[in-house]
C-alpha cells in the first residue's frame, strides 16, 4: 500500500487513478463524508447506488461502479458495500464485506491504479489497524494508494 496526502477526488480527476473506491451502505443514501462528495461531484456514482435494491444485506461484499467522463480524463468511482447501515454508534464497518469487495474489486481492474480513502475506518467506525491489512492482502500486486485527506 503506498500512502499520500491530498484530495482523492481531485487526484481522480488530474488523471492520477483509474478507480476510486469509497465505502458505502446498503442504503442507498451516500450522505455524509467522502460518500456525500462523491454523490455532488460524480452524480453518475450515486445513480448506480440507487440502481441497487435499498436496505438489501446480500450487497454487502459487492459493489456497483460508474464511469465519470470529466473532459480529457475518464476514471471509475467503485461504491463498496462495506456497511449494512449508518445508524448508532460502534463498529459499522463489516471486515468480511471489506475483504470480499476488495477480492471483487481486484478481479474486475487487476492493472488499474486504485486509490481509496480510510475505508470503513472513518464514519464507519472500523479499526484502521485491521483494515488496512485486509486492502494489502485482497489487493496484493495490484496499484493500490491510501489517501490521506488533506484539502
């Protein structure tokens, strides 16, 4: 896993990622975090959410994906279905639903350039020190960059 800092949406869009990865729920709502900044900036990814079936726990572990055409550039925002919901405090993210998403993910752009935010380990409230492993071993040999917010 290599780490920077910046702005994952930003770097998408300069041409640095061929997919970005945001965690989401099974519930069709992408209102908070990079999730809500996806779904103002990349419409087409909150589309392909509501495509999905609301509330349905047999999403965990899948995701759906759109491509985003932005002039010159073209990229892939891959919404994992890494929570059922968002609802109370404690632990939403699901590690089993991480590890199988990004197995998903790996099969489908094995060769992109992958970057991704803190997945699972911010308004989901999983542990980082799990995650991260998980990402390092489902997306082995692959591209892959964590990106430390930074505005």
């Amino acid at each position: 896993m290599r780490t920077v800092t910046g702005d994952l949406l930003q770097l998408a869009l300069n041409g640095e990622f061929d997919v970005i990865i945001h965690g989401c729920n099974c519930q069709c709502q992408m209102g908070k975090g990079i999730a809500l900044s996806i779904k103002q900036q990349f419409p087409e990814a909150y589309a392909a959410d509501c495509l999905t079936v609301k509330g349905d726990e047999k999403k965990l572990g899948t995701f759906s994906e759109a491509e985003i055409i932005r002039g010159p550039r073209s990229f892939h925002v891959v919404n994992a279905y890494t929570q059922f919901h968002w609802r109370g405090a404690g632990i939403k993210a699901d590690y089993d639903a991480i590890r199988k998403v990004m197995r998903a993910v790996k099969s489908r752009f094995s060769g992109k350039r992958i970057g991704y935010p803190k997945i699972g380990a911010g308004l989901a409230g999983g542990d980082w020190e799990i995650i991260h492993p998980i990402l390092d071993e489902e997306l082995a040999g692959e591209d892959h960059t964590y990106v430390e917010f930074s505005a």
